[in-house]
C-alpha cells in the first residue's frame, strides 16, 4: 500500500502548488520547496493529521487564525488548503533563506552571549505577539529557530506553528493524553497533560533552547528516554548555566534560570524573561532597546509629536516600597519607562518632574497617590509604589501586559461590532471606580489603552497611562498653582466622551471628531463600523448624546454599551 508520504515528492501538485524538492521533516509533516501562483514558498504537508482533518472546520478555523499573525520574527502563513485527493492539510508559507538554529549547532558549536542574548529578545517578542493573539507554539526548540543569511530579515525567526494551539478554540484537534512537543525542549507540565498547556510552556522551551545555545550542549542530553526527561525535569531543578559553562555572564545566567522554573506558577512570563535578557544585555555593554512599542511603530514618527530631550533617568530608584531597576524609555513620551523590582519582575516608572519644587505640589502628589491606591480595577493597572528624588516624583504600578491600542488595531485591523462593545462596557464599568475615587482622567484615548489576552480569546482593555504627570502639571513651575488639582476641576462627562472616541477608533481606525476639534462628529465617523445600519445609527446617536453631556456617568456608558450589545443588563 502506497503511504501518504510517498504521495507527496517532488514533481507532486498539492493544491495550486507544484513540490520542487523537500527541505526537511519533522513529526507532523514534510516541509517541501514548491512553485505556486507568487512564486517560491516553503509547503507543509501535515501527514501527520488525521486523513480529512484538512476539511474538518475546526483545521480551517485554527489555519486562518495563523494568518492574522504579523510579525517579523513569524513565518508568515500565506495560504492554507487540503489535497483534494488525499484529504491532507497543508500550510503555505514565506521561503527562507538561511539554516536553523539545530543544524547551526551541529557545525560550529555554541554561540557567544551577546547572540544568544540576541536570538531571545526576537524570539520573545514573536511570542508576545502570538500570545497576544491567543497562539501557544508547544514546540519550541533548535530545529524551530530559524538564522536567516539575510540579516535584514531579522536575527531570528520563529517556525513552525504546526503543533500550535489556539487557546480561544473550544473545539481542538488534540487528543487528551497526547504528547505534543519535542520531548527534551518540553515544560514538565507538558508531559502530564498536552491539553492545559499555555504561554509558560513556551517560555520554557524557549529557555531550554537558548541554554542549549549557550553552553552547545543540552543538559539532558544522556537521557534518550522520555519518562526518564520527565522524572528529571519534574522532580529536579535544571541546572544553572553556570554549571555548565563557567564563564556564562551571570545576568544572562538568572535570565535562563528564571525561564526554567519546573511550577508554570513561580516560572517567568514572556515578558519576564526578556526584560531580563535585556538587562543581561545592558551588562554586556550594548544598549537596550524600547519595548514598549513593536518595531513598525518605533521606527516611524509618533503621533503624539517627538520629545525635544528625553529627561535622564537614574539606573536605580529608591522609593517608598522598595528598589527599582530602570531600562527602557517609552520613545512616545520619555517620561514613561520599564523597569525591574528585586525580584525581577517587570514593572512600568513614570517620572513626574518638578513636582516637588512647592509644598502644593507635594501636597497634590499625595492626593493623588492616595486616590489612585483606593482603586482595584482590571480595567487599569495598579499602583505599587511612590516617591521622590530630588524634585522629581515617581510612580511604579503594574507593567503593560498586551499591546497598545492604537498599535493593535493599526496591524491587526478594526474590531467587530458586538466583541468591541462588550469589551469598552466591561472597560467603562471598571473605569468607574476611578470616578469613585474623585479622579477624573481627563485625557481617554486609544495609546493609553493596552489590549490584555482574556479568558476565551475575549480582549480586555486596560488603562496604563493613568494621567498624573498631565493633571498635575501645573504644579511643576517654581512659582506652584493657585486652581486645584485637574482632577477635581475636571467633568467626569469628559471620560465618557473619551471612552466612546476610543471605541470609534477600535471600530474604525480614527478618532471620530471632524479636524482637530473635539466639540464635532464628522459626518462619516463611524461609515466604517463593522455593523448593520441599526447598529451604526444607535451608536452615533450614543455619541451625539455624550457629546451633548446627557450621558452622566462611566456606570450608565457601561450599561447603554451593554444594552447595544444584546447582552441585557446584569454584570
């Protein structure tokens, strides 16, 4: 009997693809060179798949998933099908020039740190995004890293999704019990149950294959059965790099250790672990670069304007609570940067110059702070610490943990009508407590949003820019402030006005206001808004409402949005 995989050979046609010659195989399926309709790309045949998996919906449902994923350190999927004659899945994708990172090992031994170090932060941030995008990879290790020749391509890039799991799918095509992955780059939980998998995994396969990377050698490399791997790995810590290689820089050495923690619990986030190969970075010597934007809104001009002179930071704060490590400035502000506490987690600074030059700055500082602890939300991020140096005050709350808004719906396009609403009723409910506290935010609008992966693939916005160094930017001059503190003097309307132009911008891609004004709607703000005629005339009556001020409070937004979301009224 003929196999499926002597079906597929070179001189084969799979779909509207014609096999050049096989590049390699891996256990889910045979990687081949072929000639379609653009020109040259790298098929994937997944024989390994059940035959007719391909025509089964939940295949094509997980397969267009893959294709919203944009990045550079992603193989991008171009075209997904299923051979008609065999039933065989198969994912199309980018041809690239280079060799992996297992076959790079194999010839010339290990690398330096700073590549090592450098192969992380562009593997880390492809994660961020996949992650984002509710993509666990379950297989990361050597063979699945990819050097390209062309180093404008990127230093590394991550492939093979084939064994990803989209965590938003109710329905998978794993089997309970089955073992997914590549057993010595596997998370010990992993081994237990491929089903309850999530980003940690990755974060550990991820540690695993740059410490492979660094010391050329596996750590587990005796062990060829794999319930022994999974006796050692969950029974006993991995070894520090040092063990293995002395002279490994011991920043970068904590960095992997702290990936390669056996509980999913105590172990690393993505984002974690490169902050902390960023700062193993900045002990090398070389600079360290901004994270808080990805690279195709670093590179061009901010909306927001340029800043004439970044204020310098101190390397480390002393505050109230505790000692912070300062990296990275937010390029958009220069105000805002990332930063570690003493057990390397990550956190967000925000510098608020010259407060402290009048006792009333001081004095408004307080009261702010004072407020903003009052509030536990998980529509905003929370305050961990205070103080100042020298006149110069400073806020420490929980770090980004999700891509801006305005960045999100830029490269991954406008929301959908009924998902959006939900998402800004939950926001505008939990914004609520700010108005409760006495605070008026004042300035809602999408770049102050990150988006958060929740439960489901449901997306959660959360506010990180909570507007302390606006509203009490009066007080920074010598001579003080006669008013108040923004705060007080400042309508609450003006949040409700400023969540719903967000919301505009999340359906639409723009801000809803004709020119530069915000007292007018332009005639076609929300032409665009993925909904019925209905649906579009009710918003825009929402808004033409808020406007008027006749929309009181965050808590009324909320249940209006709840209500034109078919969702009825109870939380």
């Amino acid at each position: 009997m003929t196999s499926l995989k002597d079906k597929f050979i070179p001189g084969a046609k799979v779909g509207a693809y014609e096999l050049v010659r096989r590049l390699g195989a891996g256990g889910m399926g045979t990687v081949f060179e072929a000639r379609g309709p653009s020109g040259r790309v790298a098929v994937k045949v997944l024989t390994a798949y059940p035959v007719e998996s391909g025509r089964d919906p939940r295949f094509q449902r997980e397969a267009e998933a893959l294709r919203l994923l944009s990045h550079p350190g992603i193989v991008p999927v171009l075209d997904a099908g299923t051979d008609r004659a065999t039933g065989t899945p198969y994912l199309v994708m980018e041809l690239l020039e280079g060799d992996d990172l297992d076959s790079m090992l194999l010839r010339t031994g290990r690398f330096s740190p700073e590549i090592v170090i450098a192969i992380g932060l562009e593997i880390g941030a492809a994660l961020e995004h996949a992650h984002l995008h509710a993509f666990v990879h379950r297989d990361i290790k050597p063979a699945n890293v990819y050097l390209p020749r062309d180093l404008a391509r990127g230093r590394a890039i991550l492939c093979d999704f084939g064994l990803s799991k989209r965590t938003d799918l109710a329905a998978s095509l794993t089997e309970t019990g089955a073992l997914l992955g590549t057993p010595h780059y596997m998370s010990p939980e992993q081994f237990l149950d491929a089903k309850r998998v999530d980003a940690k995994s990755d974060v550990f396969g991820l540690s695993m294959t740059l410490l492979h990377a660094l010391v050329g050698i596996h750590p587990y490399e005796h062990l060829t059965d794999p319930s022994q791997l999974m006796l050692q790995l969950c029974t006993k810590p991995v070894p520090d790099a040092r063990e293995l290689l002395p002279s490994v820089p011991p920043a970068l050495a904590e960095a992997l250790a702290r990936g390669l923690v056996t509980d999913p619990r105590r172990r690393a986030s993505v984002a974690e672990l490169v902050a902390a190969l960023e700062v193993a970075r900045a002990d090398a010597g070389e600079p360290v670069r901004s994270r808080t934007k990805p690279p195709s809104t670093v590179a061009g001009p901010s909306r927001r304007g340029s800043v004439a002179r970044a204020p310098k930071a101190p390397k480390t704060l002393e505050l109230e609570q505790g000692t912070y490590r300062v990296l990275t400035r937010d390029a958009s502000t220069g105000l805002s940067f990332e930063g570690l506490d003493v057990d390397g987690r990550v956190v967000q600074i925000v510098k608020i110059p010259g407060i402290f030059r009048t006792d009333e700055g001081r004095a408004a500082f307080s009261e702010e702070v004072a407020a903003l602890c009052s509030v536990l939300s998980e529509s905003l991020v929370a305050v961990l610490d205070h103080g100042a140096v020298g006149d110069d005050s400073w806020l420490v709350t929980e770090p980004r943990d999700g891509q801006d808004l305005q960045s999100f719906v830029d490269e991954a396009g406008p929301w959908s009508y009924a998902p959006a609403l939900r998402a800004f009723s939950r926001a505008a409910r939990g914004l609520s407590a700010l108005a409760e506290a006495g605070v008026v935010h004042g300035s809602l609008r999408p770049e102050a949003f990150h988006v958060r992966a929740g439960a489901r693939g449901t997306k959660l916005l959360v506010l990180h820019d909570l507007g302390v160094g606006r509203r009490l930017a009066s007080f920074t001059t010598k001579s003080g402030a006669s008013s108040p503190p923004g705060r007080r003097s400042a309508d609450i309307r003006t949040d409700v006005v400023g969540v719903l132009a967000t919301l505009s911008y999340a359906l639409t891609g723009r801000l809803p206001f004709a020119g530069r004004s915000k007292g007018s709607i332009r005639a076609d703000a929300l032409a665009k808004v993925g909904g019925g005629a209905k649906e579009k005339a009710a918003l825009e009556a929402l808004l033409q409402r808020a406007m008027t001020g006749k929309i009181p409070s965050l808590v009324a937004l909320a249940t209006e949005l709840r209500l034109l979301g078919g969702e009825g009224t109870a939380y």
